[in-house]
C-alpha cells in the first residue's frame, strides 16, 4: 500500500508543477486543468516519494512536483512494477503504461544539480475511471483474482462507427479495478442472433468466466439482449438480475422497466447491465464485492456458505 504526499499540477506546459493538495482525476484524460493530460498513454505521472527523499538527501532543495510528477507516492518502488499494473486510489483506478521517458532536453532540475529522476524513477498511466485524489489517500495495486471477464455493447449505431461506445469501457474499468482480466470489449448490434452468437464465442471459445452485456434491456422493438441471453443459458441466476434492477431503483424509477437477465452457460456467467456508463458503474459498485463468493462457487475455486 502506498500513500499519497503530493498531488501536482502545471497549468501550463513548461512551467514547474506544483503541489495542490487534491484534484479530480478524469476518465481517459488526466488531472483536471493538468496542461499533460489528454488522450494518450501519459495521462498520469507518478514518482516515488522515497526516491525523492533520497535526492534530496544529496543536498538538492526540490520542491514537490520538481521532476513533473503528478503523484509522488511513499511506498512503492514504482519502476520494479510491470506494465498493465492496475491501480486504485478511491474511486480512481490507473492502469500503468511506461516506465521512464527519455528526456529530449534536459529539464530544470538537471540544469540546476547535473541530474534529474524521472527518466529512471517515474513511471505514467492512464486513466480507466476518474474520482479525486487527495494528499493522504491510500493508493493500491490491485491484486489480480485469476477470473477472466468480457462486455458486450448492443448498440446499432456503435457497431456502425456512428456512436463512441463509452459504456464498455466504463464497465472494463470497473472489472480492472476489481482484479479481473478484461479479455475483450466489443461491440455489436441490437440484433439477437448477433448478440447470442457472441455470447457463444466469448463462453465457448474463449472461456471467458463472466462476460457482463450493456445496453438492449429496455422496451424499444430492438431492445433484444436479454433474449440472447435466455438463449445462451444453462441455468438460471435470477437474484443477480433482481438485486441490480432493486439498486437501480434506489436510484430511479425508471429502473422497474428494464428487462435484464442474468443466467449462467455451463460454468460462466452472463449477466445484463443498463446502457449508460452512469448506471454501468452504478450497477458494477453494487455487484463485484458479492460476485467473488458466487464466482468461486460455480468455478469450484471455493466451498459453499452453508452454516450449522
């Protein structure tokens, strides 16, 4: 577990970041009004509190943020972490995506002292779901928990280019966050065959232990996901489908008129989730930290829950 010492921003691009204390982290893009985030894979800085320690320990008067990280976290040896590390902080999760950067031209802080970490020291990361960071808060590396998951996007116009799919990858990023191995996020029409013969492949070929669907659960003539999934089912889990839509309701009224399933097809899980990223998440905070238990049941990684 590592802690949180300093949360550092920059404005603008070529002035010094500086400690702000918290931020709000924005899915796929970065620390808000951080003139370095964007759409790409250094969305995130993050740089060894005790690495810093040791520079300074070498009579050099750096200030939080000196080496343009974002995060300056105690506890971790950042660089020794492999590529695909999965972090949560909060609500927040990253997933990192290169250790060190080469420096095209020398920075302040070599100008100043002959030497500068980051190159050697740091390492960055994107974004898979935003919240705020503050000093203080624990960040952790999220252990994998050996299940395999995939998501599904019924949507007409998405599978057509004409509509980002936002909602798939807010449910992969919630999977990540809690330890599971996102094998695919796809996307495919409002059209049953479609999604049934899906399912098939993503349960049967790849043996995917639980693949989640969204969008398609509702009344609209091409609302047909939960009939593809009556159609790949072996058995049914009524009390998934029913806890998420009960949930929902606390939330909104209009949860009473979805039409979600969820059923198993041999010793896999499907399982139907809402269209829109907000209720994704919404439904996914609700579900993962009571799925593990059941995952373990049907995969017989675990006994059952049966007291005397």
């Amino acid at each position: 577990m590592g802690i949180v010492k300093a949360v550092c921003i920059s404005e603008q691009k070529g002035t010094a970041k500086k400690n702000i204390g918290k931020c709000r982290l924005i899915e796929n893009w970065g620390l808000e009004k951080d003139a370095h985030a964007g759409k790409w894979h250094r969305q995130v800085s993050l740089l060894s509190y005790e690495a810093v320690e040791a520079f300074r320990a070498r009579g050099a008067e750096v200030a939080d943020g000196a080496f343009g990280e974002n995060l300056l976290v105690s506890g971790y040896d950042f660089k020794t972490l492999p590529i695909g590390t999965i972090f949560r902080c909060g609500e927040v999760v990253l997933e990192l995506t290169q250790i060190g950067k080469k420096c095209h031209s020398e920075c302040e802080i070599f100008h100043m002292v002959g030497d500068c970490i980051m190159p050697r020291e740091g390492v960055f990361a994107v974004v898979l779901r935003g919240g705020e960071i503050a000093v203080g808060d624990e960040l952790c590396v999220v252990e994998k928990n050996g299940y395999t998951a995939a998501v599904i996007t019924a949507s007409d116009k998405g599978s057509k280019g004409e509509r980002e799919d936002v909602s798939g990858p807010a449910a992969a990023a919630c999977l990540k966050g809690a330890g599971y191995e996102v094998k695919s996020v796809t996307v495919v029409p409002d059209d049953e065959e479609a999604i049934y013969q899906e399912l098939l492949h993503l349960v049967d070929t790849e043996g995917v232990d639980v693949v989640f669907t969204t969008g398609g659960t509702g009344l609209s003539p091409r609302d047909n996901t939960p009939e593809a999934t009556l159609r790949a089912a072996t058995k049914q889990v009524p009390g998934i489908a029913e806890a998420i839509r009960y949930n929902s309701l606390q939330i909104t009224p209009r949860a009473m008129l979805s039409r979600a399933v969820s059923v198993m097809r041999g010793r896999s899980l499907i399982i139907n989730l809402p269209g829109s990223p907000k209720a994704v998440k919404e439904c996914l905070d609700y579900v993962l930290p009571v799925l593990g238990h059941g995952m373990g049941i049907m995969t017989g990684r675990e006994g059952e829950c049966g007291r005397v």
